[in-house]
C-alpha cells in the first residue's frame, strides 16, 4: 500500500533514489508482442536529461536504460518488463554539509517525519531522477497510444511571466530565456505552467464514479514533485462563467465548442483533451535561505551546485509519460469493461 | 477496475443511480469499537440536501440514510458498513422528453459512448445524488479524524464574481446572493471557487512517489461532477514566484510561510492544509440551448425543473467528506507502514 | 484493505450479517448491455436456501434478492450492481444463552479476538449466509462465461464416508443419505468433498506469477467458511507418482492425459479442469460440548437449532459461484492483456 | 492486473526469466528504520540454490543478490527495496532442440496459448529460478516476524513413498534418499508432500470475508509451479470426521485439540498454524516422452540436462518465505484496522 505503484492494467512499480544503486521501473500488463528497443526509450529519458538547453541544469546524469527482463528476440513476452538505470557513485561525504539541515521547499523535513530518517545523498527518494523511470514505462505506454492513433503532446505554456499564444510560441519563448538565464547568474529560480494536449483518443475512457479520467490524470500530474495545481478545459476560469458560456453545443457535425476540456462526467468526449499544471520554482537555488537542523537549530543554507533555474522544460517529457500511463490503462479498462 | 472504489485501508464502494431502487455505499475498514448512529450521519447528509439556501434547489430528496450492516448495539463491528438511502419512485415517462437528446454539460453523449445504453432517468449514475454514498461515509471517517484532533472545514470562496476576503466572509456572500438570484431567474446558472482547510494534520502522511497527499486529495476532488481545476498552497500563482520568494523557509517555530499548502514533497509538513477548487456552472440550465439527440439529429433542449443556479454550496459538504476519506486512509496507511 | 472485495474486473463487495438488516453485495465490471432478472439470480439462491433435502437444515430464510441499482429497463448498465436481500428481524435476547460462550468450530473466539467485539445474533458476518452475496454475484457471472461457452459444476463427492464413482452417483447419495439423517438424529454432523468440473474453457487464462489460475480458485474455494483443503487435478495423489506417470503427455489431438487438471503453470490448457475441496463436519451440533466463555471460565454449551448435519449439498451452488467469479474475472484480464 | 504483485502493506513485484539480464523483486512496505544486509538475504537464497544435497540438481546458478534501492546505511529507509539477481549470459542456440516443442508437465504450450510467444531458454518466466526474488523479500518478513516473535518452519513431509513421523525425521529421510537417487538414475523424478508450521503468531490475524488467512495462504501456496494441493489442520483428512471429534474444545488453558490448524472463520486463533501441500514429480525427467511441437506435430522429446529428481528440499525455503510474506502483511492489515 507504499504509494509506487501506479495504473491497474498497465501498472508500474518505480525504485530507485538519485543517489543509491539504480533507479527504474517495472511494468506489468504491456500487450504481448508489442515490439520494443532499449533505443526507442533512451529517446524518450533523453528529453528528460539534465543539460538540455541554457535553462535547465548542465549536470550529467547516466540514463542509460537497460531492459532486464520481459522482452525477448525485441519483442515484449507479456511478463513484467525490467527498465533500470544505473546511478554513478555517489561518496557520502559530498552531502555532510546539508546531511542534517531541511533545505527550504524540498522533502527533508517531511521525510524524516515520516520515516524517522532519510537518504540525504541528493534529494534521495524524493529526487526528480525518480521520473527517469516513470519516462521509460511512458515511452511504452506511448508507443501502444500510437497505435491507436492516440498523440500526447506538452509544452511550456508560460514561465517567468511570459505566456505563449500558441503552442510552439517560438516569440514567447526567445524573451522568457535571457530572464531565466538572468534568474540562474542571480541563484534563483521561476515557476511556469505546463501544457498538455491530447489528439485522436476515442470517446468513451474514463472510469466513474471515482476514477474519472481527469481524475487520474490529475493524480497523475500532482504526483510529480512540483506541481502545485491542475486544472483541465475551462479550469480555473469557469468560476466566472455561466451555464449558457460554458456548456458545449452539439450540432450534427460534434461539439461546437470544448470548455470541457475533452471530458466530461469523467469520460472522454472524442474532442481535444487540454489540461495545464503550475509548476513551482525550483526549490534548489544558491541564494542563501533560512533553515533548522534536524536538531531544531536555526541555520543558514545554500544548495550549491547546478540546478534547473525553470523546471518545466525538463518537467515536459514527464507529463508526457504519466499522461500516457493513463490513457494506456484506461484503453485497457474500457475494452475488459466491454468483454 | 470499473472505477467505484475508493481509498485503501478506509475503502469505499458507492453504488445507485438518481432513480433507481437506492444509492449509497459500503463502507470497509472502520476501526472496530467506533460508536455510529444513523443520526450523526444524517447530520451531513442534510448538509448536501437540496433546499438548504435560496442559490439551491428546492426539490426534495428523500435523504434518510439507514445502515443495515456493520454496526451492532451502536458500534462498528470493523466489518462492512453498509449505509443506503432509498430513491422515491421515478416514472420513466417523466423522462420521454429528454431521453434520447444530449442534454449540454452532462454526461448523456459520453455514458452512451461509454456503455452503449444509459439510465435516462435524471442523470443516472452520472447525478450528484451518488455523492450520498461518499458523504454517508466521509461521517464516519471524519468521526475518527476528530478524535485524532484533525478538522476539515470547506467553504464557497468565490462565486459569481465576488470573492471572500476571509473563511467565512458574510459581506461577500450577502453580495453573492442576489447575482446568483438573479441568474435563476434568467434561466441561467454561475460557477465558482470552494476552498478548504485542514487544521490539526499531523507531519508524515502522505505515500510517495505516486500517493502523496496531494495527489490523493487532488484525484478525490476532480472526481466530483463539476470540477475543472484544483491547486495546493500557491496553487497557480506558484507559476509567477521566484524560487527565493516560494520556498517556505523554518525558524525554531516551525515553517514561517506555507505556499506549500501543507504538504511538502507529498507529505503533510503539519502545517494547515488549504487547497482550492473550480466548480462550473450548473449544466442544467432552463435557458433552450442546442444539441443533438441519439440519432445525430440537432434539436433543441430546455431543461425543465428546479436545479441549483449555483452548485457551490452543496459541493461543500461532499468536499469535506472526500477530504476525510483521503485523510483518514491516509492516517490508517502511515500507522500501517510504520508497524 | 480489509478483505472484502474479490477480483478485479469482475468485482464484488460483499456486506451483511446473518441478523443484521440485510446481506448482499456490490457488483462492478458487469459488461453493460447484458440482460439480467431477479427471477434469474434467485433460481441460484434458492440452491442454497436451507430446507432443499433431508440432509440439510429446515430452517427458512427470506432469501429474496432486490437489485436496487446498474440494472435499467432489464439489462446491466455497466455500473455498480447492488443485490440485496433483508433479513427477518431478530430479537438480540434469543442469543443471550450464548452471547459470551465461544463455540466450538466457531469463529466466536477469533472475531473477539481479531475485532474486540461482535455482533453475536447467530454467527454474524461468519455467518453462512453471507455467501448468498456470492451466490448472486456468482449468477451473473454464470450467465457471462455461458455466453463464453462456459459451463461449471460441482457436487458432493464424497460425504460420511461414501464416495461417488462419477458426477451425479445416485447409487452413492442413496447410501450416503440414511447415514447423515442418522448423525442428525444423534445431534452430531459429518464432513466430505465436494468436486468441481469446468468445461469450455478456452487455453490461455490465469495471470503468472502469483495470479495463477489454480492459486485463485485454491484462494475462492478456502475463502469459504468450513473448507480445509484445495486439490487440482492429481491432487494429493501426486505425491506418490513418478514424472514420467505424472506429465501429460500431447499428441495431435491435444493432451492424452489430464494430472494437471486443465492447468500448467497457472494457465488453463484447455482441458476439463478438475478441482475437489474438503469440506468440514458442520461445527453447530446439538450433543452437549466444552468450551470457555468470554471471561475464560469453562462451560458446557449446547448449539440448539435446526441445522445441516452435513453442509456439502449446501455448499455446491456456492463453490459454483466462485468459481463463475474467478473465472469471469479471468477472462476480463486476459482479454485486457491481449489488447 | 497482470499476476507479478503480491500483498497490499507489505507487497511485492517480481520480475526476471531464467535466462533473461536478471531475476528480483521490488518490495514496498518495508518499516522504515530495519537493519537489512545483502549477506542475511543471501542466506535463504542460498538454501534454495541448486546443489545443495544429492537428490537436488548440481547446476550452479549465480545466485547473489544485490540491494540497489530502499537501503541506506544498513537500514530500509521505507521506500521500494530492489533486491536483484543477474543471470549469467545464455546462448539461445543452446535451446534450439526444444524452442518449439511443449515439454510435457511444462509450461510451454500454455504460454504460447496466453501470450502468443514466449521465451524458450530454460522454462522463460515459469522458471523455479523466478522464485529467488520471493524468497529475497520473504527472507525481509521473516526478519520482521521474528521481531514479533512468529518462527516458520517447513520440511519435506513425504518423498517417494516414504512418510516422516515428525519434523525433522531423519530415519525417514535416509529411506528416501536411496529411492530417490535410484530415479535420478532412470532419468525419472517423484513427487512428495511439504509440511509448514508456524508458531508464536498471535490470535486475530486474517482479514474476512475473502483474505481470510488459510485463503491467503492457499493461493501463495498454490502460485508456486509445482503445488497441485494445499490443506490445513486437518485437511482432507476432516472428510471422514464428526463434528463431535472434530471441534476443537476449549478449556481454561485454551485450545484442547487443534483440528483447525491455527486458524477459524479465517483468523488466527494463536495456536501453531499447520498446513501441508502436495508437489508434484519434477516435470524435467530425462526419459523419452511424446508430445507435439508448435505446428501441432507429434515429436519425441528428451529434457536433457541436471534436474531435481525431487522437487520438495528446494521448495522448502520458498514455502516458507511465502508464508513470511502473507504473515507479515497480514500484520499490518490488523494493526491498520485497529489504527
């Protein structure tokens, strides 16, 4: 009942801390047959990566997947599929500074009240590397939705303050990177909100009463550490509404309009499924901040090192993959419901 | 893996339909020994009642709820509640008008998509009465939760324009009403913002990486009908702050600020927990709007009898009772993980 | 987590007491469209009812089922199913003579044990009837695997030390008959084993590595209440042979043997599966026993009443049911991994 | 829904084939705080490893574990363990005679039926070799029980024909041997029976109506390839029973017989749980065998290689540590029902 395992029929179990042997995934329920390539995941964890572009961090992680098990002659056996990715060493020793202080915004404190101790090499557990994992499951979950005509798209839709109109917006995003590149030479960092649109999925997914597909889709992105809202169609926006605005007219040729946001009473209309997350800053930033010990002592504290001015960049291809997590397993309930 | 269960170690099973025989809900893992009575369930389930206010419906529910199991000589025996509140009898003819038309904003086009044929009386499984069944059983969870010292209170924040300034701001609701009045006379309905908070949480609940406790209480409210958007602590504003203005920092007291929103990495930080939500504007409206009917044929729809032009207010109660089905699974989960 | 749901996609939540308000269940996962009637769900119960045969009980029970939701205009509408059936009110001083005694073969001392209390009006949740939930959930699932070309039968094998040369062994059940009616007359019961067989089932169901097929039957069949063994196939038998008499051996007309009992590792063969379980003398006797009473004193303790000298026949239409509900589930799985 | 998880407080994910990258587990639910090394875990491997006494099979696998996730510092840290084995490199070539050919008493031709394909070096998923992650994390619960005082013990029962008196009973193991031996010789194998008992469990563990504890353990029991029956107490045996012999009484000491075997109504009663299982002739024998191959053929077949001529002194630790795994998970589930 520990909270790593996520899906029903397509399900997978994540391991792994940024700092201790590996981190990974196993996968449970993947169609046997399917064809499969350590390469075609590697494409999906390389978005991911560290080192990308100017706003996201320089480190260098090893995320090289390797499958372990459950795909034979390149094809999937239908049995649980190993995906591991080996961490480099990690001396202890590099963390006795910050061992025993709770860095703001991050889960020190949380996890020592949980678990009376704690992995304190990196963010352990807690560690965005985490996801590396949940991307690799994704990248499968996404070649299947591929096959079903299914695409999966997200994007930054707005960070330091600048929104895009559109979705590639490349205007909007040539002015949020000098602010961004600005924040990082400061030691700080800025949050953003991240897009996610869904094409070609068929009407009828989704599982009332309790899991609906926003519902588990919005699991799904709350799940990720920095995500703060979730919202979906007209979100936040339909408080100041009316029925008559809201509502989406049907005429012979579908919906007229889409404030539903491509699901309503927890099933999938047919039309475009839209939802936006609001990522938090970057809880890592050099400036000095004010902090307790593990003693309950007041201590000053600066996470040195390389880190994601903005995270939504990196955040993107995750979104990507837990969305399609959902809508895997949900293709699968909805034909057993059917059978 | 049809989507009627909730929670874990404190599960719910909510079953009926608006017209059918009954809703209600089997309710499994209640602490044995807990005192029950009929009577202090019914107490929230008048909260949910229509009829409550002026912004409401007045139409009458026969709301008596009865347990027929699980309960001897006024205690929970720790096996299955079952708690079920009767439907009056609904002629099908009442419904001939609107059975075969899509009405806007309800599920009528996506429950066909889904399950091929639907009950057409009401809104079937689809209406906000099946929210009985999870408000019968958020009593009882929120009777054990008080005796853990946690209260969990939910209010109308925003709607039709005006916002509160404060939990319980009776200058803003005085300005509220008469919109909302107004609205229904025009036939027409207005969303709005519920927010909640929970006090007396302690640190250490939650189940990362997949069950944090936003994530839990995130999927437990877009599985309400009307829900389009959640957020936690800074919620969306997060996406406009810098790293050094969100991160909450510690003093010897504890956390100075709480754009966290009480929970840190998944985990409650033993902070209060505020969280808000979007809630559209009742689809039922009696203003004629346009749809098809199962045939693909367009039509007009009108939707006859009296509906609440503003659901805000009785969203609040089932609120309240979904955030203590998370809770207290989540209380039952961490003594369990520690055991 | 308390234990009681059953499968997967073809789910049930059992609830109820032998003298509490009602027994019944929850059904999710029931294909929509399927057409089903009380009439049809009774003909199963009244399997069960006491008062079928000189070997079991006369006692009555109202054992008239009600669904009360997820069936519309007489088909399944693919949402929760609830089954339900009232029981006879009970006055709670009709068990004072045995409120605080544990019987022996009972489970008084463990519910105690386990809950602290319980509820002590007949058997309560230990209660035979409970399975009348199963049986009606069962039924549904019945009707299903019938459309799958699907057919289960079980009966008694072997009982008070006379076994059956075949299925329906006339000749057994005359020498088995006068020798429980004896047992009854003497206050006494006396055990057996009842024999299952599965035919029409295709090759390819069963869930490796712990979802096999034989380890969820063996977990359905010793869920019940006065079962001590699982035997498929070989059986106990198996001990004692050798590899080479023991393995099927496969020509071009399939399996020329069947030891497995139409399963090899964990996955149905497509041959005739074969199961048998033991069942236990019935615990209630009427002859004068000793036990112990909730304050730990000795004492004498009659179980006065009507009751099954031997509980096979009973337990027949229940087996059944649970084998329908593992097999259905089954078929829902596979059919979900293959898609 | 594919079957690699097992438990719900204290659950486990197994992945790996006999000759794919590795073998393993994930275990969620570990207490967080529990001193784990790799060399105590190596210890139950180990007793499970082949070689290990002359009626086993001298093959040398390399069994080594490594602990890459969920251990810091010599103590779980509360999140997901990875436990993992690596397989030595397996050329495929090695399995060319026999990649199309359904062994008899094998799993091939079911898996082809289940999945349409499968890994053909060694018996794929369906491997004993699987059952070293099981035995990794029951090695985990073990430790976790002992601290609650509970000691599982298991033990070749009857081999060959030849029955033990008592647990350890070396007399009748040295009758064994020689019969054994002696089939080795003739490329043939026999089955036998496997006893477990289990002490110092406390009274109130099972979780009605359907996770009762004896179902729980059947089907652990049962999920292991070789097991074609499981009983408890008096098992088979309570056939041929009066229920005036088979009640158990209770006096002022407690239990007077234990007909039960340590569990009624699904819960422990405190006494020592006995159950037994029947495990059938190894299906590897390296006599002459018909069958068919893939397209339907009839083909002799010879299994060459070293095999168990008895399966039962390797199954013993598995036994065990699956019963460790119920039992703990057990715990938890009471005391978070208690909670």
């Amino acid at each position: 009942m520990a909270g790593s395992n996520f899906g029903h029929l397509f399900r997978i179990s994540t391991f792994g801390e940024s700092h201790g042997g590996a981190v990974g995934v196993v996968i449970d329920g993947v169609t046997p047959g399917l064809e499969i390539t350590e390469e075609e995941i590697q494409v999906q964890l390389d978005r991911r990566k560290p080192g990308q572009s100017s706003v996201t961090t320089p480190r260098q992680e090893p995320d090289t997947v390797h499958l372990l098990s459950g795909v034979f002659e390149g094809k999937a056996t239908g049995v649980p599929i190993l995906a591991i990715l080996y961490n480099k060493d990690a001396q202890s020793s590099a963390y006795d500074d910050i061992k025993d202080k709770f860095r703001p915004g991050h889960a020190d404190f949380t996890y020592i009240a949980k678990y009376g101790l704690r992995d304190y090499r990196g963010s352990g557990r807690a560690s965005g590397r985490e996801t590396a994992g949940r991307v690799a499951a994704g990248a499968i979950a996404r070649k299947l939705l591929l096959g079903r005509g299914v695409k999966v798209t997200a994007y930054t839709w707005r960070a330091a303050g600048i929104q895009c109109d559109r979705a590639c917006d490349l205007k909007a995003a040539a002015l949020m990177v000098p602010i961004i590149e600005q924040l990082a030479v400061d030691g700080d960092s800025v949050g953003g909100i991240v897009e996610c649109r869904i094409t070609g999925l068929e009407a009828g997914l989704g599982e009332p009463v309790f899991d609906k597909l926003e519902a588990d889709l919005a699991k799904a992105m709350m799940s990720l550490g920095a995500v703060k809202g979730f919202e979906i169609g007209s979100g936040f926006q339909c408080a100041d509404m009316k029925g008559s605005e809201h509502n989406d007219p049907m005429d012979k040729n579908g919906f007229v309009s889409n404030h539903a946001g491509g699901i309503i009473g927890g099933i999938s209309t047919g039309e475009e499924i839209v939802f936006r997350i609001a990522v938090k800053p970057t809880s890592s930033i050099s400036k000095e901040q004010r902090t307790i010990n593990i003693q309950g002592q007041e201590t000053p504290i600066q996470t040195i090192g390389r880190h994601d001015p903005c995270i939504c960049p990196r955040i993107v291809p995750v979104v990507e993959a837990m969305a399609c997590l959902v809508l895997e397993d949900h293709y699968k309930r909805q034909i057993a419901l059917k059978a």
